[in-house]
C-alpha cells in the first residue's frame, strides 16, 4: 500500500512539477582523472557517447585540485562553462539538477549501479566500448535499453549514498566514458562549449588618484577622448569618470549582467563571473558581497601581469574600461576591432541627477 501511495504520489509530482524525464536514458560519468585538460577531453568524449546512445549527458563538477590543501574541490560544471550552448548539440543536465530532480525518481539509490571496463564495479560492460563512431553504439543500446537501464554510471565503485561530492572523492581512475586523449571525431565538439564573464578595468593607484586631479583644467586627459571625443564634442572629462565611486561601479556592473542575462533569456545564467583588472585596488571583497545575490563569482589574476589582463579583458562578454586611461583605451580599441562590446565608468554622464539615480539603482 504505502508503495502504491508513493507511486502516486511520484506521479503527481512529475505532473505538478512537469520534470520531464528522459525515456532514453541518462548517462552519469565522473571526471576522476587528471586535472582541466584531461576533464575536458574526457568532457568531450562523455559529450559524443552521449550523443550516439541519444542518452541525456550529466554534466559533473569539475574537480580541482588547489595548491596546499589536502582534498580536492567539485566546481559546478556551469561555473566556467554555458549549458546553453551545448544544449544545441545534445540534451543535458548539470549533475546539482540530476541529482535533485531526476536521481530521487530515476536512479535510487539501491539501483545505483556503476558501470566498469574492468572487474571493479557491480557491472562491466567489457568488451564494449566508447567509440560511438564505429557500430558500437547500437550494440550498447541492446545491452543496455533505457527501460532497463534508465541511468548508466561510468565510476568505478557502487554509489553507497547519493552525494556528489563524496561520489567524486572516493575515485581516483578513469570514469568517463570516454578515451584518453580525446578521440578525433568529438574534437569539434569544443565549440559548443561557451564560457561568458564580464571584464572589468580598475584603474585607482595613487599614480592615478593624483592624475585624476588635474580633471577640472584638462577635459580631455589622457585617453578621455575615446568617451568625449577629441574635440569635447560629447562633453567634457569628469571626475567619476576617472576615479569611479564604488556605487558607480557596482551599479554599472550590476545593470550590464543583468541586460545581458536577460537578453539571452535563459534565467540569469549567463554571466556567471566577473574579472577584474586593476594597478592596484581590485575591490574583491565589496564585488563578492554586492554581487553574491546574483551568484556572480569574482575574480581576478593572481600575479600582476598587465598582459595577461589585457589578454583576459579582450575576450570578455562585455568590458567596462576607464575612459580616461590609455590601458582601458587598447582593450576597446581590441575589442571594437573584434566586434566586441565595451562601455565606460560615469559616461556617458547620467541625466538624471545623482541622488534620483542612486535611489533607483540600489538594490
Ligand atoms: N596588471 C595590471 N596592470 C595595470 C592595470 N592597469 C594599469 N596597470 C599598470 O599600470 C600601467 C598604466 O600605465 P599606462 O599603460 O600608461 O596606462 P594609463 O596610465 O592607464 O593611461 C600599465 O602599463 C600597467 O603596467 C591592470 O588592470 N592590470
Ligand atoms: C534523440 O532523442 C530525442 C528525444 O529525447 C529525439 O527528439 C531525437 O530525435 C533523438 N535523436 C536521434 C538521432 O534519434
Ligand atoms: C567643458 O569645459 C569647458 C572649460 O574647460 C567649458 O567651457 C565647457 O562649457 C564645458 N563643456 C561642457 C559640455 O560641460
Ligand atoms: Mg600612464
């Protein structure tokens, strides 16, 4: 009876809650080998094997392994990368939403399975193989049906518990099911994958506190006239455009995530991180805090290298540069050369007046 009841119940759920679960099956892998390179060409592979069994890929954290500390950490998949995008090519799920929305209905948890090459886990799937290229998937999909085999598991131990990270930690070998170094036919694959970041210029050491100084007798400093234009035409050079406040910053950078999120439409996920360039003051913490309800993580070089800035600053999403500073001024001239858009701190200069914008902004 209490079966019954819960049978209804899950069907009322999946109706209610229109979760729509793939009757072809799901396929879950674990990055366990090697560091980002070897995750992604295993990304790839898992992507292709996905694709030829027309199974629904779960995307796994990444597995990071940072300097000093003793266990490894799970990135979600989405943080470096776009879903979207990948979405073009094959149907997917991030493994936080696998494992909330489909594992609970799918995927019990004394139905989980893993699936071994060798005799290590509960199933092994020898002499199969991942070359989905060569007539080896239908071979897979008669071995395996969806109705049967719902969710295939590349790991190498049975998962006692449902925990992701805990899944990820107890494997140490191969899991995907994918070759290493990646197959020549999911090489192209790469394009579907899309990272989007927003570059940001902080132009504030005390070299250019004092610069900004000379603002009210030189409306046209510096590189001001890539804003203002080189006759003043649109206006002269302002102190906030030099030495933006913090309000300025956080509201520019909050308004341009939030058009562009929206603009894609496909729920705030976009822009996902920030980077931020500076000479000398990157404001991390004041960017974490202001941008954490919106789950933009904040990031910026660990060495001081203005090339590898300006490098990064180039291939963002969208750059907010400083009109005045000849270091903002090669990032857009790059960037207008590439296609790419870019916009200035306090220009163009706010209509209404400050205290009216400051109260509609603030959130
Ligand atoms: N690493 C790093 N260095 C910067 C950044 N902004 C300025 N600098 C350094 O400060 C110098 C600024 O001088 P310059 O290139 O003449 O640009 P401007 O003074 O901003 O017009 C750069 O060449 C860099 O060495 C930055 O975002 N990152
Ligand atoms: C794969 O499955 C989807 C449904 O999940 C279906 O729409 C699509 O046509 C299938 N693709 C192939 C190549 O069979
Ligand atoms: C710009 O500044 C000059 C003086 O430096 C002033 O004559 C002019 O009116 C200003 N233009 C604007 C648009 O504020
Ligand atoms: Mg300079």
């Amino acid at each position: 009876m209490k079966f019954i009841t819960n049978l209804l119940f899950l069907s009322f759920f999946k109706l209610f809650c229109s979760i729509e679960f793939d009757p072809l099956g799901y396929i879950v892998y674990c990055p366990c080998m090697g560091r980002f390179g070897n995750q992604a060409d295993h990304f790839l592979g898992a992507l292709g094997f996905a694709h030829g069994l027309n199974r629904t890929l779960v995307l796994p954290p990444w597995v990071e392994y940072r300097y000093g500390e003793p266990k490894s950490i799970q990135v979600p998949f989405d943080t470096y990368f776009k879903v979207e995008p990948l979405k073009k090519y094959h149907k997917i799920l991030v493994m936080e939403e696998f494992m909330t929305k489909i594992a609970p209905y799918e995927w019990p948890e004394y139905q989980r399975i893993a699936f071994c090459y060798m005799a290590r886990g509960s199933e092994f799937y020898s002499p199969l193989h991942y070359d989905v290229y060569h007539n080896m998937a239908q071979q897979w999909k008669d071995r395996y049906p969806p109705s049967k085999w719902p969710v295939l598991a590349f790991t190498g131990e049975t998962f006692k518990k449902y925990n992701t990270v805990k899944f990820l930690l107890t494997h140490n070998y191969l899991g995907a099911p994918a070759s290493f170094p990646v197959q020549l036919e999911n090489r192209g694959l790469q394009k579907y994958l899309e990272c989007a970041f927003v570059g940001i210029h902080l132009r504030n050491g005390i070299d250019w506190v004092r610069a900004c100084e000379h603002i009210p007798e030189s409306p046209n400093l510096f590189a001001a006239a890539q804003c203002v234009g080189y006759q003043n035409e649109k206006g002269n050079a302002t102190s906030n455009m030099c030495l933006p406040s913090k309000e300025t910053i956080i509201r520019q950078i909050k308004r341009v995530i939030k058009s562009i999120n929206n603009l894609a439409n496909n729920n705030d996920r976009t822009i996902k991180s920030l980077y931020v360039a500076s000479d000398s003051y990157h404001m991390l913490d004041d960017l974490r805090i202001a941008l954490k309800r919106m789950k933009v993580h904040v990031f910026k070089y660990d060495k001081s290298s203005p090339h590898v800035d300006l490098a990064i600053l180039g291939k963002s999403n969208h750059f907010i540069g400083n009109c005045i500073s000849s270091f903002s001024a090669f990032v857009k001239r790059e960037r207008d050369a590439k296609g790419f858009p870019s916009s200035f701190w306090a220009f163009p200069v706010e209509k209404s007046n400050k205290y009216n914008s400051f109260l509609h902004d603030e959130l």
